[in-house]
C-alpha cells in the first residue's frame, strides 16, 4: 500500500507522520465491494468539537443509529470552535463537570481557561473568552443565551 507523508507539529516539534488509506486496500481483494454507510448511522468525531456535539443532548444513539434529538429545530449542527486548550481530549472533558446542553445552540466560540460547571445550558450565539492568566467559570445551572462572556462579570 502507498504510504501518505503528512507533515505536523506536535508540542513545537516538527515531525511526519506516515499514513495509508486503509480504504485503497479494497484493490489487493478480488469480487471485493463498497458498501455506502449513510451519514445517519454514525457521526464522524475528529476533532474534540465533534466529540462535544456526540457527548450532547443534540443527538442519541437508538438501536444503533444516531438519532437527532427532535427539540432542535436548526436542521444543521452548532458551529463549535474550541480553543487549543480544549484540544486533548483529556483536557477537553476535565473541563466539563457535564456536558452542556445544546439543542438550541447556532454557534458557540471558547477560548482562553474556561472550565463549564454542570447542567449548564447554551443556547442561541455563544462565545466565552477568557483574558489570559485568568480562569474563568460557568456556573452550575448557568443558561446563557446569545451572549459573550469575557470575565465573570459577564455571567
């Protein structure tokens, strides 16, 4: 199989990482087939945004199909940027007490040391930035609505 350079950066050092499309292997089986999984079946997670949507109340998983939670009326998914400390999924869920409900979330923006307390809720456009060297904390039970969140003050 072809090997795929795929050049990083992994804690400042460059590095490459070799890949092969486990997909390309089809080729070396004879009366070998394809079968097309529709999207509904399962929910790519790449990244831990994508883990932050799976995790939610946006969706459950119902003999064996990931089933939207009818409550949302947005056919499309909340846009999720999450900072870089989010990025390791260990750090990604030490910073949830509980996942966030979000099923009436259009965008949500995190950035900076933000630690979420549980049964928070978010809904509408969100963003919560925290000023550096500061930790800033959403509240148990907090629903935040449309808003931009900077420092407690905010809250």
């Amino acid at each position: 199989m072809e090997i795929i350079p795929n050049p990083k950066e992994v804690d400042g050092v460059k590095v490459l990482q070799l890949e092969t499309a486990a997909g390309a292997a089809i080729r070396f089986f004879e009366n070998a087939i394809g079968v097309n999984v529709p999207r509904s079946r399962f929910l790519p997670v790449k990244a831990t945004s994508d883990l932050l949507l799976v995790q939610s109340d946006l969706y459950t998983l119902v003999d064996g199909f990931v089933t939207r939670n009818k409550a949302r009326s947005n056919p499309t998914n909340p846009a999720i940027e999450l900072g870089p400390e989010f990025k390791k999924v260990a750090s990604f869920l030490s910073r949830f007490k509980s996942i966030p409900s979000i099923v009436e979330l259009d965008s949500l923006k995190v950035s900076g040391d933000v630690w979420f307390g549980s049964g928070v809720v978010l809904k509408g456009k969100v963003s919560v930035k925290a000023n550096s060297g500061t930790k800033l904390e959403i509240p148990d039970n907090a629903v935040v609505k449309a808003k931009d969140i900077n420092g407690p003050e905010d809250l």
